[in-house]
C-alpha cells in the first residue's frame, strides 16, 4: 500500500469508530500483506491520539499476528463498560500478562525467562468489538487492520502457583447474570506463554513493550456474543477470576 491508501484505509476505519459500521475497507484501500494491515494499525491509532495499552496475539497461516488494543479500553475487574460504547459485544475468556517491567527494542529476541521474570499471569475478558458490520466474511488482513475486532480487555488480579499447569485447558466457568453462558474449549493456539512471547518479539520493531502493557494470548471459550445490560463473570478457578458488565 502506498501512505496515501495506508492514510484512506484509517480514515475510514476511524469514521466507523466514531459512526456507523461499515461493509468493509475501499476496494483500493485493502492491505495487500501483513505490514500493509500494521501500517493501517499504527495510522488509526496516530489518528485517534491514542497510546498502546496492550496486545491481543494469536496464531496465522503465517505465524504469530499482533493487533494494538488502546490504552483507554484496558480495564481492570470487576468493569463496567457501558454498552452504547460498542457496535457488539462479544466476550472471550484468555490467559493474559501483565508487564511490569519494560521490553525495549533490541536486536536479538527476547527469552522465555526473560519475559516470564518482566510479567505476572492474569485471567481476562477480552471484549471483541467490530468497525464492520459482518468481520467473519471479510478477508483476513481487513480485519487484522482492525485491530483483529477489539472492543476492550478487562483482566483480574495476578495469579500465583500456576506454574506447572496445563494453561492451553485451564478449568474455566463463564456466566453471565448467573446461568451459564460459555463452555471452555481450551487454547487451539498452542500455549499461553509461547504466543505472549511471540507477540513480544513480534512488536519489537514496533516500540517494543512499556511497562503496564498487558498481551492477551487467545481464547479458551471461542467467541459469544452476549447483550447490553448483562455481568459475565469468568471463574479460573486456582488462576483467579475476572467481570465485566454492559450497563445500558
């Protein structure tokens, strides 16, 4: 993509923010590749004024992807997001890690003990969200520009003495006003730790990680959509639980 189209794709994508849902990006406005969708990342967020507050990562064909999720939509539990702030409102239940200290960009990659020693282990809820009105049809690098659907992460307290658990099938009980809402799956992504240190690695060309940041490494629930006015809560069992409501 030329600057030119990489400055059209975030206008539109920061119209649909502040406006309606879209069917999709200009036909001569769509990433063509990967780093066309993390140019149109970045350009949203320049546009918006807003600073990285944390990272949502998964598995592609191509390996590990990265989406930006706004500082302002980084919450802690129990939250309550009022529901007019969302075009859906789509819950996923993931292992998240919280960085308290940095992770500058530097030449050679980051290790597992150096990420595990910079970062605590947390429940979350990520609040999937969409600036089109049917994301599952679009293409896959339209909605990696973005921001992969985010809406908002909420995560809960740190968790203490997982180290040796399956954290790909952690025990996970997600309600919402009290029924039942969601069936845990388990991480099909691979394990929590290796996709947090992929995304670490990954963004290093991009800032790297400041401290405070939170990744966020997949769901365990896939995703389920739920309705303004109701309280999920996720019960991790030994890794804590986190909550988060739609006021309308």
């Amino acid at each position: 993509m030329t600057p030119d189209q990489v400055e059209r794709a975030a206008g539109v994508l920061v119209a649909a923010r502040k406006g309606s849902a879209i069917a999709s990006l200009p036909a001569d406005a769509i990433p063509q590749s990967e780093a066309d969708a993390y140019q149109v990342q970045d350009a949203v967020i320049a546009k918006l004024g807003e600073r990285i507050g944390g990272w949502k990562t998964g598995v592609l064909p191509t390996g590990v992807f990265v989406a930006p999720i706004f500082a302002s939509a980084v919450h802690t539990s129990p939250a309550a997001l009022p529901a007019k702030g969302f075009k859906i409102i789509g819950i996923e239940c993931e292992i998240g890690f919280l960085f308290h200290r940095p992770l500058p960009p530097r030449p050679q990659p980051y290790t597992r003990d150096e990420m595990l020693a910079s970062a605590t282990l947390h429940p979350t809820i990520e609040v999937v969200d969409s600036r089109f009105q049917d994301f599952r049809s679009l293409d896959r690098l339209i909605v990696l520009a973005d921001n992969v659907s985010n809406g908002g992460l909420v995560y809960g307290t740190a968790a203490s003495g997982w180290e040796g658990m399956d954290l790909a099938h952690p025990p996970i009980e997600v309600t919402a006003d009290g029924r039942h809402f969601a069936d845990c799956t388990g991480l099909r992504a691979g394990n929590p730790i290796d996709l947090c240190l992929g995304a670490v690695n990954h963004v290093n060309s991009r800032g790297g990680i400041a401290a405070g940041t939170v990744i966020t490494t997949g769901t365990h629930t896939g995703l389920v959509f739920t309705e303004p006015g109701v309280k999920i809560v996720a019960d991790f069992g030994k890794l804590g639980r986190v909550e988060v409501s739609f006021p309308r």
